[in-house]
C-alpha cells in the first residue's frame, strides 16, 4: 500500500475542524455534524443539499466525513481499475449526496462487527457484506451502487488515514460484480410514461390560454397591485381621518359592506377578514387607522377587493373576468408563469432541466428565406456536458446548435420574462411564496416545486372551466400519477412517432411538429427533434413491425405499388428482431436498415415502406438524403410508390365505405354531400379491388 497522501497538504493546512468542506459553494466546517452545500452557486437547475452525519454512529463518522470531503474536492485514481468501467473521477456534489446514501448502510454493518476500524476488513469480511447486499430487497441499481462506494474507498485509500483504508474488494480483484449482483435489466426503452392525451389536450389549451389571452390582464393587475401597495404611507396623513369618516359615512349612505379577504390558516382553518392592506391602498392610509371599520360595518360575504381596471381578455367572445381582486394577483402570476413552463416545456422538445435553465433573452427571431420566421432558443445543456476526462460539468455548456422553435413557445418565454426581474426564465423565488431560503438567489425552480404548481394550475383550470360553462374543458387526472417536467418531451416524442395525425389543442398539430418542412421545425440539425427522440421512432416502428408480423404468420396479405418491399422488411424484421430486447446498438442498427423503414399512417390507412427517392411527401426529395429521414404523414400522396396496404388496412377501408353508405341512404344529407359521398364510395371501393386483385401473401 503506498504512503498516505494528504490532499489538504497543498493548502498548507490538515483537515480540522474548521476545514472548509467546500470553498466555492458551502459555508460548512469540517467539525460541523451537518454540511450545506448550495449546489445551485455552481448549476441554477440544482438546491440546497445537506449531509447529515448524525445518521452515522461515532464509530464510523470521522471516516465518513473525511471520505465525503475527498469525494467534494479530490479526484478519485481511476487508473487504479483493473476491469472495464464507466467510473468518473470526480462526481458531481448532488452525486456525492447519493453515494453518502449508500454508504450509511456499510457504515451500519460495520458498527456492529468487531473489528475496530477499516483497514482490519478482510476480503472475506467484504465478500460477507457484497452477499448482504446481494440479498438486500433494493433495486438493481442501488445495489450496484453500495458495492460502487466500497471501491472507491479502496482506490482513495491513499488520501485516507492507515486506519481507514480498505483492502481492494474481492469483486474487483476477480471482475465478478456482476455475478454478485446479477445482470442489469435495463433496456434502451423510454419507460417514462407520457401524459395521457385527455389530460394532455386540455392542458395544453389552457396554458395556452393563459399565455396568449390572459397574460395581459395578468400582468397588468400585478403591476397595479405592486403600484397600489407602494403607495401604502407609513404614517398618518394629516387629512386621514377625515378620508375614513367620510368613507365610512359613504358605506352607510349606500348600505355597502367591506371589502373582504380569505385568511388562511392550515391549523385554524379559513377565516373571513377585513380587506386591510387594499383598503390601505385605495383610502392612502396606514392600516392601523383602518381598525375601527370593522366594528361599525360588515364584512362582504364574497371576497371583493377589485382592482380599478377592466379585464379584457376573452374565451371565445365572452370575458374570462369582469374584473381580478387585489389578493388574487400573485397568484395569477404563479399560474401564468407556470403555463409558460408547460409551453415551452413541451412544445420545445427540451429536457425540463434544460428549460429550468433557462435565461433571460435567450429566444431570438430568425427570418427564413421565404420570409417566414421561427425562433431561436440558446440555453445550458447538461447530458453531454463533460470536460476532456470524461466528467461532469456542474453548470453544463451551452448547446451548439439552439433550439428552434414555433412562435408560442416564443410568446411564452417572452410572456415570463415580463413576470419578474430575475435573470433565469423561471427562477425559484417566483414559484415560492415562503419566506426562508431554499438555495441561492440564482437557483431555478426545482423540480418538485414544478410538480406542484402544476398540479395547482390544473386546479385552477378546472375551476375556472366550471365557472365559464366549459365542463368539456376540464382536465382529468393523468392515470400515470402527477405531472412532472420530464413527462413532457417524453408525451412529445410519443405523440409525434404513435399518433403522427393527432392534434394538439388549438389546432397545433403533432404532425405538423415533426414535419421536415414547415414553420422551422423542418431541418435535423436545427430542431433536433429527431435527435431527441430517436429511441421512440425506433419503438413505433418496431411495434409495427411486431404486429405486422403476427398478422402475417395468420396469413394475411399486401398490395400496392410497395407491396414487394413490405414483405422484405417484415421477413427481415421476423429473422432478426421479433421477441427479443433491443438494446441501443441493435436499434441504431435498426435506424439505419432502409428495409425496415416502415412507417404506419394510420390517418390515411396505409403503411409507408420509406425510401426518400420515391417519397413525394417530400418536395425536395433526393437520392442521397439520410436513410434516417421520415416520412412526412401530414403530405401523404396517394400516388406515391412507397405505398403498401394489408387485409387489415382494407377492413379499416370496408368499414369507411360501409360508413358512408349508410350515410348516403339517409335522408337528411343535403344533394351536395350525397354526391361527395358517392365519389368517396368509388374511390374507397376501386382500393379494395385493386387489393384483392394482386395482393401477395406475407
């Protein structure tokens, strides 16, 4: 074992306790039983993060605080490793937070063994524990991970006290950790679940709503609030008693009562009070002189404390409000502002901490050729970040190429950036309205919060769909639990590869989105969109092809002009692919398979066995184009030669013409639509027979 090497040497000083834990982000000394680190000082997406080592009996806790502040400062000698790894030689602090989790439970174990320090562990003592956790009921994961923590106390060893320092663990001298903890069950599949499209729609609508025909009236009854109080004298003007008498007198004369507000109280429960500081503000007088009111009139029975300005936002001609009450506006603003992140957040295709990131003046117009404009978004990305060794960059880099994005996503961030004067688009202090600290004044809403105002924004729209008489608007419980920032791009991604002619609320189609074509979504390199969602394009296809192959194995049939080449990919599918997990090589390698370019429109009830030739879906359609390139299912052309339909395609097609025929005998179907109908019967019908003329048997 190599001679104990103190990091803290090259400061001039020995870890004390009054060592700083961390110099950049944390204000906590070593001797302190709970460290804070405010993450946020070095990534605006992270919070405030405690180490708490009362969680460690006495035995244990100079190691443990001792191999935490290696973990915060020192890099860890991966070099060391003798087996093929992905370890990183620093962690990021809010990975440090997770190992300190896992290494409790070691640190337990070890409390009630007899050995009194380390470095009497024995390989077969930590065999002992690796069988422990082996049988532990936790996840795959976690596991993995508790084991993880043991080898990096052998590889900082050197850093370490003698007494402290760990033997190398048995399962990296024998490269069997997998033996120990079994195969991982991971699969390149997405399993986070999209919203459900009855919650998604209205959703939508309603954020939508908010930013596009509210914000104004928002906005506008915020600044006069702000106005309003600001103007609320400390002292007593020298005509303030009269103000009030003659107030008073007023409210007598006209049988009026006085303004009232809900006071909440989780304890007490909701009480009825007195309007004070908008009075205050509407009168120019300090709230105590108001005192004597409440004993010579009564209360309003609603709460009524109006803003002096009418509202003019509408829902289809018809005023959302007729006028916003004084207490209500911040609250307006949390709800605007998170209809803003729900905006962005999904109609940008943005992970939710890149969104969180955020900043002020980040989106920009950009004028296309044809004069047409789409906007531009610059912000942090964070998945790819790393520095030349491989690790972690804490606050992320900014992306290459911005994001391009259609105008209410534009509207959106505008809209926030007039809802506050921070410079993050949606910071912390806007989406809480507790007093204490949380983290930096340059920390980003967290996610949990997110959640939450989500969650109340949903409430709100349904109260107010019920007050408008738009019960067909409200938003139902999502089936898959609350709605976090993650599920958006994920409902995204789902959407524009499941249900390619699907709308979204307002008329914004899923198509349209993932069209190479319009309105600045139409180019790889600057939407990405393909290149976040690559798995899910995989996955669709690849449902399709599984059942395209179990209908095949039942002897169904295909025609059209691609008839041949569905028949191909399906075979090919069957060989290769059919029952068995793709890992991500195996679906790049799908990605790439011309053969397996098969895309189903359900809209058009066919399926496209893509080649970018032949695709006049396409204007500018070239030979050479990328094989990853998609279809566009919103310009499908009947006469295109990438065309193939199934027995299945034909029932659907049997059914319209069905439909319409009973549509045609009724008598209620004005002459005009009669012979629309007719056309749509012959057209429908000359399918079928050309199908069962020279279909081919899968």
């Amino acid at each position: 074992m190599t001679a104990q090497k103190r990091p803290e040497a090259r400061d001039g000083f020995v870890l004390d306790s009054h060592t700083k834990v961390h110099p950049d982000i944390s204000n906590s000394l070593f001797g302190d039983d709970v460290w804070a680190l405010d993450a946020s000082m070095q990534k605006s997406t992270a919070q405030l993060i405690n180490f708490y080592f009362a969680k460690v009996s006495a035995k244990g806790r100079d190691f443990c605080k001792h191999f935490i502040w290696l973990l915060l400062n020192v890099d860890t000698p991966i070099g060391q490793m003798q087996r093929k790894h992905s370890i990183r030689s620093r962690i990021t602090v809010q990975s440090v937070r997770i190992t300190f989790e896992d290494l409790v439970p070691f640190l337990r174990w070890f409390e009630f063994r007899q050995e009194m320090s380390l470095n009497e562990l024995t390989t077969e003592a930590l065999a002992a524990y690796a069988d422990l956790v082996a049988e532990s009921g936790v996840a795959y994961n976690s596991k993995r991970r508790r084991l993880m923590v043991i080898s990096r106390i052998w590889l900082l060893s050197p850093y370490l006290p003698s007494q402290s320092r760990l033997a190398m663990p048995p399962w990296e001298r024998l490269n069997n950790l997998e033996d120990i903890v079994g195969v991982s069950d991971w699969t390149a599949e997405n399993k986070t679940e999209p919203i459900h499209p009855q919650t998604m729609s209205p959703l939508l609508l309603w954020s939508l709503r908010l930013v596009e025909n509210f914000s104004d009236d928002i906005l506008h009854a915020a600044a006069l609030r702000d106005k309003m109080k600001r103007s609320i004298p400390d002292r007593q003007p020298i005509n303030g008693p009269k103000i009030v008498d003659e107030y008073l007198a007023d409210m007598k004369r006209t049988g009026q009562k006085l303004p009232s507000v809900v006071i909440k109280n989780k304890r007490h429960g909701n009480t009825k009070g007195m309007a004070l500081e908008y009075l205050a503000a509407i009168l120019g007088v300090p709230p105590s002189v108001l005192q004597k009111l409440k004993s010579e009139l009564d209360l309003d029975d609603e709460p009524n404390a109006p803003l002096p300005f009418e509202p003019i936002g509408t829902v289809d001609g018809q005023l959302w409000v007729t006028s916003i009450n004084y207490y209500d506006a911040p609250h307006l603003k949390h709800m605007l502002l998170t209809a803003c992140l729900i905006v962005v957040c999904y109609l940008s295709g943005m992970r939710g901490e890149e969104v969180r990131a955020l900043k002020r003046g980040s989106c920009s117009p950009n004028t296309n050729e044809d004069g047409s404009t789409h906007y531009l978004v610059t912000g942090q990305t964070f998945k790819a970040a790393t520095d030349s060794r491989g690790n972690r960059i804490p606050e992320g880099k900014v992306r290459e190429i911005p994001w391009t994005v259609i105008s209410p996503v534009a509207e959106a961030i505008r809209v926030a950036e007039l809802l506050h004067d921070q410079e993050l688009l949606f910071p912390q202090i806007a989406f809480s309205s507790r007093d204490r600290k949380l983290g930096s004044e340059g920390a980003s809403v967290p996610s949990d919060r997110a959640k939450d105002s989500i969650s109340f924004l949903i409430d709100w729209c349904n109260t107010q769909a019920e007050r408008l008489g738009r019960s067909h608007e409200i938003i139902p419980r999502d089936p898959a639990g609350a709605i976090v920032l993650g599920r958006f791009r994920r409902t995204l991604a789902w959407f524009i590869y499941r249900l390619p002619g699907g709308r979204i609320a307002l008329g914004v189609q899923y198509g349209h989105l993932h069209s190479y074509t319009t309105d600045g979504y139409g180019t790889r390199v600057s939407a990405g969109l393909r290149e976040l969602f690559p798995m899910e394009e995989v996955f669709s296809i690849s449902d399709g092809l599984t059942r395209a192959v179990q209908a095949a194995d039942n002897g169904t049939h295909a025609s059209g002009p691609a008839a041949s080449r569905y028949k191909r990919g399906v075979d090919e599918y069957r060989n290769i692919y059919a029952g068995k997990t793709m890992n991500v090589k195996q679906a790049a390698a799908m990605m790439r398979n011309p053969a397996l370019r098969i895309f189903d429109n359900g809209p058009q009830i066919l399926a496209c066995c893509y080649d970018s030739a032949k695709a006049l879906c396409h204007p500018d359609r070239k030979p050479n184009k990328p094989i990853e390139q998609s279809p566009d299912p919103t310009a499908c052309d009947s006469r295109c030669a990438n065309i193939a339909r199934t027995d299945e395609h034909i029932e659907q097609i049997q059914q319209k013409i069905n439909e319409s025929r009973v549509a045609l005998e009724s008598d209620i179907e004005p002459m005009p639509l009669r012979e629309r109908l007719k056309q749509r019967i012959n057209s429908l019908q000359s399918l079928v027979d050309k199908h069962e003329e020279t279909k081919i048997e899968l």
